[in-house]
C-alpha cells in the first residue's frame, strides 16, 4: 500500500513528495554517481530500505517503478541488477508513444523528428564511411526499384537508420528510431502513393545521399529538413481534409 505523502520541507508549498518517489530519485542518484554500476546486482530489497531509512514496501514499489521505466532489471531467481542503460532500451517508451499518437501531436513529434533528423545527418555527412555510404545508394536503388509502398517502406527505415548510426551519436540515434514509427510512416507511404508522389519522395532522399556523398554538413542538414517538412506539410494537409469531412459530416446531420 502506498505510503502517504510527506511534506518536502519547504515549508508545505508546493505538492509532496511520497516516500516512494523520494527512494526511486535517491537510487537514480546512486547511479549517476556511480555508487551502483551498469549491470551491478543490488543490495537485497531489505539490505536497501535500511539503507535508504525507508519501509521495504516502499522500496519494493521504488524498484518496480524503476523496472517499468528500464532502469533496473529484475532477473528470475537471480536479483534486482543495474540495466546497461543503452539509449535504445530506456527510449523504447518513447517509442511507443510516437507510434500511438494521433492528430496534432503527431504533427509536433514530426516537427521534433526534423530538428534532429536534419543534426544526425549533417553529422553524418561529416563522418559517414564508405561502407555506410555504400548502404545509404543501396537502400536508395532499392527503393528506385518498386512501386510497392510495403517494400518502399522497409528501404526508407533502412535509410534513415543507416544515417542515424552514421552520425556517431548513438543516444540521437536512439531518438530517431523512436519518432520512427512503422504504423505511421506506413500511413504516409499509402497517402503518397494515392497522390502519386512517390518520385518527389524518392528525388528527397537523393539529395540527401547527394549532401552525403559531398561530405556537405549544411546541405545534408537542408535536404533532411526540406524532406521531412515535406511529411509534415502532407500530414497537415491530410488532418484539415479529414476536419472538413468530419465538419460536413456533423452539419448534415
């Protein structure tokens, strides 16, 4: 049962702090304080709440919370460990929420998407090798030789994940393949395909591996922002269609 709220010593202002809350930041602060490592086991759930002053429920409610949130790892049988806090595995909420989300938020993780799409591939540009290189003209030929959007659709993953690693920040990284929903992109390769600009799409992503190809940070950066601003204009143009519809719909009835 969750133990009441404590006053945070400040006099009572502002909201309180559970017992709960206040144990997950201080074992947050062991970690970045390197007092518990990546793949340490920790102390045992009583050996802890002592530790910290705390009851062992509220630490047991402090380590699942940690749990869900990828900090830490429960191992069957084994103990309670430090994840390796790899970028990828703590942003894979994240992840859930770009490809769950609708309407005008969808719109601001796009506009997020083309902030730091267009940073990973200027950065890119600047350090991208010949085998990555070689990736990049592969998954664009790839994409030149259908007109399939499911296989369009793969290659164009492919491309931009190719870039993202290229640019040497896995964390940025990470975050891409997060905005990077499968369900979604899927949604703009179809609304494309019915607008028959799929040749536009196509001559975007050839001038990106242009900019690479130049070992040109800024035009790297403008071809990847003009491209996904591209998506963004389509996904506004496909949402005030779908309000007008809804509005004609409403007023008819």
């Amino acid at each position: 049962m969750p133990e009441a709220e404590e006053p945070r010593g400040d006099g009572g202002a502002g909201r309180g702090v559970t017992v709960t809350q206040r144990a997950i930041e201080q074992v947050k602060a062991m970690i970045a304080e390197d007092r518990l490592h990546p793949g340490e086991r920790l102390p045992n759930e009583r050996e802890l709440a002592a530790r910290l002053g705390i009851s062992r429920s509220s630490m047991r409610e402090a380590i699942r919370a940690l749990t869900v949130m990828g900090v830490l790892e429960a191992r069957h049988g084994s103990g309670v460990y430090v994840t390796h806090l790899r970028a990828g595995d703590l942003l894979e909420t994240f992840g859930v929420v770009a490809g769950l989300s609708r309407g005008p938020q969808l719109l601001e993780l796009l506009e997020v998407r083309r902030v730091l799409e267009s940073t990973a591939t200027a950065l890119a540009a600047a350090r991208i090798d010949e085998a990555g290189l070689a990736d990049v003209e592969a998954e664009l030929a790839a994409m030149r030789a259908t007109e399939d959007s499911e296989v369009i659709l793969a290659h164009d993953l492919a491309f931009h994940r190719v870039i993202a690693r290229a640019s040497g920040n896995a964390s940025l990284a990470a975050i891409l393949e997060g905005l990077s929903s499968r369900t979604f992109r899927a949604r703009v390769w179809r609304g494309l395909q019915e607008e028959g600009a799929f040749d536009r799409t196509r001559d975007e992503h050839a001038r990106i591996h242009r900019a690479l190809l130049a070992r040109d940070p800024e035009a790297a950066r403008a071809a990847a922002a003009a491209h996904v601003g591209a998506v963004e204009d389509w996904l506004a143009g496909h949402l005030a269609r779908q309000e007008e519809v809804a509005g004609g719909t409403g007023t008819d009835g």
